[in-house]
C-alpha cells in the first residue's frame, strides 16, 4: 500500500495540533495502515488529555486540602497564642482555666496533624490491612486510651454492652473507633455518659457509639464524611479516618441523627463471615 506524502503531512500537521492543546479527531472509517495509524494516535491522545486532566484536577485538590490544613491548623494556634499572652498577668483561677485551654488546644492539634498523616496513607493506598480474629470489646479497650484525657477534662464515662469475635485490622479499627468516640464526647455535655453496644444479625457484626448531644440533621449526616465538612466541634477529619478505614476492609458506617432530643448513634458494621 502506498501511502501519499500529503496524507502523511496532513497527519503529521494534525498531529502538531493536538500537541499544542487543540481537540483533533483523526479517526476514519477506511482501510488500510494509515488508518489503523490515526485510530491509534486518536486514542493515545485521548489518554494522554485524559491523564493530564486527572493530574490538573489532582492539583487543585491538593491546593483545597492544604488551605483547609491550615485553616484547622491556624485556629487552635491562635488560641492558644492568646492563652499564652493572657496567662502571665492572670489570677490564679483564671490561669487554671487558661492552662486547660492550652492543654485541648494542644491535644486537638496533635490529634489533627496525626489524622491527616493516616489518612495520606489510606489515600496513597500504601497501607496493608492485617486482618486477625479479636473481639469488640478488645478494639474499644484499645480505641479507648488515647481518649483517656479528654474524657477524664469533661467528667465523662463510657459504658460498654455486650461483646462479640471480629476479624479485622485491630490497629487501624482502634483507630476508627477512637475517632468515633472522640466525635460522640465533643458533642456530649460534661459529665454525660457515652454508650456503646456490640452485637450481631445474619448478615453483620456491629459497635454503636451514641452520643448525648443535639442529634444531627438529615445535611449533617449526608456530609458527615466529607473531610473538613463537619468541622464545628472537631477538626473535620476524624469522621472521614474512620469511614475510609472501615471501607478499606469491607466496612461501613451507618448514623442515626437521633430525636425527641436523643443524641446521634454511630454503628460500625462488620460484615459476615466475620468470627
């Protein structure tokens, strides 16, 4: 088959084009090599706009993330650079009162900036679940130590209902739990009491985690998990860790808004066979 040296020009002219950016459609319906040719770079074309894309819009969401970083980063930091100011000339109660403030501010940064570091790798998809049997009451004993202070500075207590044999993550699940609770105690009063029940059904094993707050609206449920989202009384971050964490071992998480007054009910859900 000869092939024209106009048509290879041609191609070639066209070719230029969709590397300066311009949306060109090589494809033909005839026969031939020529045409095999232009199908071919018609879809590596495609690919390519199709990766750049990807890459541009990867960029932007980077940007948006970082901006909501340090937006969540800057508010405890002022706060607590006014505690600091304040503190010195103070009285004695109200240098008390100072220093608790200093002591959440710190305990919410920390907890934000070591968040944000596990859910980069859930994103990055580097991180390997290692699945084992355990039991609930197991991952809540454990999800519930790193919770120690910020339960014993609101006089709050945790009572916990029933146990059942789990396989899954335990670190990674301990650490969606710790965020769930951690979620329930911001959005309980002082000296309130946090349930949290286990049990099962054919189909799943559940943990429910109910808070004694307002309940949550049908709009706070729907973006619950977006990160940043929900971020009145916590960092915006914690809820999405856990949701992603389930989700990366066959999970879910379910709310229950609550009312007549009732707090919202968090259940983490683990799906058969699971013992």
């Amino acid at each position: 088959m000869i092939i024209k040296r106009s048509e290879i020009e041609r191609l070639s002219s066209d070719v230029r084009r969709i590397i300066d950016g311009e949306v060109v459609d090589l494809r033909d319906n005839l026969e031939g090599r020529l045409s095999i040719l232009k199908n071919d770079i018609h879809t590596l074309a495609g690919r390519l706009n199709e990766q750049a894309t990807t890459l541009k819009n990867d960029k932007i969401a980077l940007a948006d993330t970082l901006a909501d970083i340090s937006h969540q980063l800057k508010t405890p930091l002022t706060a607590m650079e006014l505690m600091v100011e304040l503190l010195e000339g103070a009285p004695p109660e109200k240098q008390a009162e100072f220093r608790q403030n200093l002591r959440q501010g710190l305990i919410q940064t920390s907890w934000l900036v070591n968040s944000l570091l596990k859910m980069a790798k859930l994103d990055s998809g580097t991180v390997e679940f290692n699945i084992v049997e355990t039991t609930a009451k197991e991952i809540i004993n454990a999800a519930l130590q790193p919770l120690a202070v910020l339960l014993d500075i609101k006089n709050q207590r945790v009572e916990i209902n029933g146990d059942i044999a789990i396989k899954c993550d335990k670190n990674w699940t301990a650490e969606a739990l710790t965020n769930i609770i951690k979620n329930a105690s911001e959005h309980s009063q002082k000296d309130s009491t946090i349930m949290i029940n286990v049990g099962q059904n054919p189909i799943c094993g559940w943990v429910t985690v109910a808070d004694m707050g307002g309940g949550m609206t049908t709009a706070q449920i729907k973006n619950a998990f977006k990160r940043f989202d929900n971020s009145q009384k916590g960092t915006g971050i914690g809820l999405p860790l856990a949701f992603a964490i389930m989700q990366g071992q066959n999970g879910d998480i379910e709310i229950d808004g609550g009312k007549d007054g009732l707090g919202a009910t968090f259940t983490l859900k683990f799906y058969k066979p699971f013992k």
